[in-house]
C-alpha cells in the first residue's frame, strides 16, 4: 500500500501542558514507545554514530521536540556508563521537564538544559535562541513528521549547518504501522493518543523521504534511512571525517 504523506495538527500540541488529557496523552506515549521499542531503536542509531572512543569524550547533544525528557532518560539510564560526559539540551516549545526527571539526568552525571521554544525560532536563528552554536549530535523522536515544506527545509537546514551527526525515529508510513496505531487503545491510551497516533502514520515517512530533504550543502554528508522496528522509520546522517 502506498500512502501519501499528509500533515495534519496533532491534538496534543494545542492543549495546555497541564491540561490533564495531556498529561494522560503524555504518559500513554511511554507504553506507545514501549510497544516501537523506540528506546532501543534510538541506542541503536545514536551507537552507530557515535562509536565506544568518542562516546568517552565530552559530546553536546540537542533534542528538538524532546517532550517531557523521559525517552532520553531511559536512554541516558541505559547509555551513561559509556557516555559519560554528555551535555544535552531538550528543546520544546512546551516546558514540561519535571524535576524529577532532570534529577534523574543529574543522578547520572549527565548535564541538562531544558530550552522552552518553537524550533522554528531555533531554527531561524540559533545562534541567538540556543547557547552553543555546534552540536555533536542532533537527535529527533517522533517530531520531524510533524513538519513539512518550508518549516520542514528551514528545519532540517539549521540542523545540517550545527551538527556533525543526526539522528531521526519516525513514525513509518506503512499499512503496518497505520493498523497498529488504529490499535493503541488497546495500550490503555486515551482519545487524544489514538487520534494523534494515526495522524502520525499519516505524517510519517518511507523510502528515503527524509534523505532527499536532506541539505548536502556545507560538507559531505553520509546517511541511511530504513525501517526500524515493525512501526519506526529512521534516518541516520553524519558529515565525512568525523570520527565515530
Ligand atoms: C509526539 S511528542 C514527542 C516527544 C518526544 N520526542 C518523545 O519521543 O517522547 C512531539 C513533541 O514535539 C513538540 N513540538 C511540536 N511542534 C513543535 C515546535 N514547533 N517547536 C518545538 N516543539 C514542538 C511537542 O510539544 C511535543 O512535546
């Protein structure tokens, strides 16, 4: 089956972060990674990258659409005794970081910002808006799909010009993935999950979608893009030399 990509407004991100059906939709989105395996997909992606001597060094890490930080915790938990020396910054336009999640980075030894703000003013001038102009990493869960024509150019530019790596999971455009996100009810998820969920299989991206959109200029980039999982779909990019 072939489905074209369309963008539409997800539901919980024009509800108030307090709204208490955001925060119900919120913690569904654990059991919804779960069910990806998004936590292992991403190890995976940012491992490939980022290889075991220069995981060892000080490495700064963006999120752009971190949400409330709790994927990057899990990873963190499982990634620490390797990365040992991360600095991470979680861009979202929502400030939803509960300090016990930020305490949990810390426990770790991992330092955090959280950066409240619409990643298209990141992108438009990030310099200004985002201490710290270059990004070892620049990683992505299930936001990119939320974009697409000239936000989705100016989004993937600013990060193509502040990184040296870039790593995407997306939802995966498939008819496997549209009938499993139909079943996220089964998950426990609430109204505003399920409507969210088959929009994102909708938004979401195959093939090498994302490759093409990818801006080359600046440097050589290398990239792969493939299906991970049985409902992700995810893009790798790193600039030529730099040292995985
Ligand atoms: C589906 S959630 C994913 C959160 C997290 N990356 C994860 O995988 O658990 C998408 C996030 O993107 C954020 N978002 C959507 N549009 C945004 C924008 N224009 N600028 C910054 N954040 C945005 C939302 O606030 C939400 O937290």
């Amino acid at each position: 089956m072939t489905l074209a990509r369309t963008v539409s407004a997800e539901t919980l991100d024009h509800l108030a972060p307090d709204d208490p059906a955001a925060r119900r939709s919120r913690r569904d989105l654990v059991r919804v990674h779960r069910a990806m395996g998004t936590r292992a997909i991403v190890a995976g992606g940012w491992q490939a990258l980022v290889g075991p001597a220069r995981a060892a060094a000080p490495l700064r890490i963006l999120e752009l659409g971190a949400g409330d930080g709790t994927l990057l915790l899990g990873l963190a938990r499982a990634l620490a005794p390797r990365w040992p020396q991360v600095q991470l910054c979680l861009l979202d336009r929502q400030d939803i970081v509960a300090p016990a999640t930020l305490a949990g980075f810390a426990a770790l030894g991992w330092q955090v910002r959280v950066q409240a703000i619409d990643v298209l003013a990141w992108a438009a001038r990030p310099e200004a808006t985002v201490p710290g102009t270059r990004w070892d990493l620049i990683t992505t869960s299930l936001f990119l799909h939320h974009f697409d024509g000239a936000a989705f150019e100016l989004l993937l530019g600013a990060a193509a010009a502040r990184c040296d790596r870039f790593f995407a999971c997306e939802p995966r455009r498939s008819g496997l993935a549209l009938a499993g996100s139909h079943l996220v009810g089964a998950l426990g998820a609430n109204a505003v999950t399920r409507e969210d969920a088959v929009r994102s299989v909708h938004a979401g991206f195959r093939g090498t979608e994302l490759d093409a959109h990818w801006p080359r200029a600046g440097g050589h980039w290398h990239t792969r893009e493939g299906a991970a999982g049985l409902f992700s779909h995810c893009f790798s990019a790193w600039r030529s030399g730099t040292p995985r």
